[in-house]
C-alpha cells in the first residue's frame, strides 16, 4: 500500500511541476513582455531553472526507442574509438 500511495504522490507532483512549466512558459512567449536594454540581456540569471517540460517529455520515451538509441551510440562510440 504505501508504495502506491508514493507512486501516486510523485506523478501529482509531476503534473504539478509541469504545468506550473507550461504556465511559464506561455509568459515567455509575449504574455506579459517587458523591454530590455542590450545591457539587461548579457546578465546571467542568479540560478538557471530546470526545464520541468523537457524532463517530462524525456521521461515519455518508450523503451523501445531507448534502446534503440543506445545501441546507436554504442555503435558509434565503437567506431570512433576505433579509428584512433
């Protein structure tokens, strides 16, 4: 029972996390745009977020595809190190 309850609770925190991505990132695009001197725009921002929609999108992957690309990049890995 309680590893359902775990299992529960971490796909509603994902959800959570992914809209409140979304929601961002709907603001990003013109919603509530401000101008900005060419100087403003070279700062680095305090502390990068992370992309909550690209790990959930990453994490849709199907296991097929997966391995799939690993065996790509196992391949690839072999050839390169072969050539030297």
């Amino acid at each position: 029972m309680p590893i359902r309850f775990f299992a529960l609770s971490a796909r509603v925190m994902r959800r959570i996390l992914v809209d409140s991505a979304r929601a961002r990132g709907q603001d990003k695009r013109g919603g509530g745009a401000r101008k900005v001197t060419f100087d403003e725009a070279l700062l680095v921002p305090p502390q990068a977020q992370p992309d909550f929609v690209a790990l959930d999108e990453a994490l849709r992957v199907s296991p097929d595809t997966v391995k799939r690309d690993w065996r790509f990049a196992k391949l690839w890995l072999l050839r390169e190190l072969s050539r030297a």
